[in-house]
C-alpha cells in the first residue's frame, strides 16, 4: 500500500481509497472508475501517486477503449445568481 502522507491543504493523515476521477479530454467527461487514490477524511482532498497518474493519462489518450465503455447521463445546470 502507497503511504501518502500528510495533506497538503489541512495536514491530516491521507487515507488510501478507491475513487472516481473525472478528466475532460476534448470537450467530452470521461470517469475513471476505481483509481487508487489518498483521500483526505478531514477536508476531501485527493491525490494520485505518479504511477497511477501515468496510467490515468495512457487510459484517458486510448481512443478505441472509448467505444467499448458503458456511459452515463450527467445533468448540466447554469448557476444562478451575484455572489458578495
């Protein structure tokens, strides 16, 4: 198992977990299902090791895989309204 280490954002310790990773690739969402990952269980961040960042990026440039893929339909909505 990867020691991830402290979180950068609020210093807890990392927690290793299976997550979902979306990544825009020529205007179109792509998710990554069960990419190993460290998690922060005090603020939510989330980091890759190097190695898995390399196979995320040779997945995510494999066209053909594309075609063999189950989708999802993912509601887009605008947000509305001035923040102060």
């Amino acid at each position: 198992m990867y020691d991830y280490g402290a979180c950068h954002v609020c210093g807890s310790r990392m927690e290793s977990k299976r997550i979902k990773q979306d990544i825009w690739v020529k205007k179109k969402l792509i998710v990554v299902e069960d990419v190993p990952a460290g998690v922060c269980p005090q603020c939510g961040e989330k980091v890759v090791n190097a190695d898995v960042g390399r196979r995320l990026a040779a997945v995510v440039t494999d066209a053909k895989r594309f075609r063999k893929t189950r989708t999802i339909a993912v509601p887009v909505i605008q947000f509305a309204g001035d923040v102060a």
